[in-house]
C-alpha cells in the first residue's frame, strides 16, 4: 500500500504551536495550491489543504515560517469519520505532514533549506561536488575487454 502526499502552496495563517495533555507539540496550518491549469477566461482556482506536524517538526514549521512563505511537504493522508453536535456523521481529510521544506527564493526569504525530523549525519570533511561540476579529466577511461557483471 502507497499513502505518500506532497504539496507545495502558501500558508493561509502563522502557524501556532500547540501541546497535547502529554506535552506532545503540534501545529495545524492550512497551505493554498494553486491548480496546474485554468479553462479560457477563468482564474486558476485554488485548494486550501489543511496539514498537521507533530513533536519537532511543529516546532520549526512555527519558528521558520509565517503567513504567505512558500512551504514544500511531504506526508501522508489521513481521514477521521466523526459524528458532529446535532448527530450527523461527517468526514474530515488532511495531511500529517512528515517532512518540510522551504520553497521560498533566497533572495526573497532571506534563508533556505529543508527539515526532516530523522537526523541526518554530516561530515564536513567530504567535499560537496555534483555532475555540474565534474570536469573531463574526472573521468577515466574504462577498457571494454573484459565481460561485465550484468
């Protein structure tokens, strides 16, 4: 089975922080997603999604975003079936977001980056290199004279 979500929009309202009975830390914020197209002569619409982040997650999606940032997510889906005050079954759906991501320029955030709550190890000693800036002489070449593996 696949539940896996990821969205990108601005947020509605600031997040605030939130804390369960067992001093749990939440937050809910609700992101606008433009949609991909518009027929002629009318507006793009837009979805408004509500999301929920748990424990540290919560507490920098409070402290690093605001109203109107640009946010990346990834999560999953959630459903709860309820019943409301006057006795009418009602279903509520939204993300449990997992990990997010600033979607913002630079230039217009004043900072970038990306928070998975899964800690990551970093070793500054490993040069940070990418195809884009490889060079010609990076690459030897590979004698075809024996058979490959695969």
């Amino acid at each position: 089975m696949l539940n896996h979500v990821v969205l990108m929009g601005r947020l509605v309202a600031d997040p605030e922080l939130q804390h369960t009975p067992n001093d749990i830390a939440l937050t809910r914020v609700r992101i606008a997603c433009d949609r991909n197209y518009a027929r002629q002569g009318e507006e793009r619409k837009t979805d408004f999604i509500d999301v929920t982040f748990w424990r540290g997650t919560a507490e920098f999606v409070c402290k690093y975003f605001a109203k109107g940032r640009m946010i990346a997510l990834e999560g999953s889906l959630r459903v709860d079936n309820y019943t409301d005050r006057e006795g009418n079954k009602r279903t509520r759906y939204y993300v449990e977001g997992s990990d997010v991501y600033f979607a913002d320029s630079k230039q217009s955030s004043g900072s970038g980056g990306s928070y998975t709550p899964a800690p990551a190890p970093a070793d500054s000693a490993l040069p940070q290199t990418g195809y884009s800036s490889g060079e010609a002489d990076d690459f030897s070449i590979v004698e075809d004279d024996d058979d490959l593996p695969f």
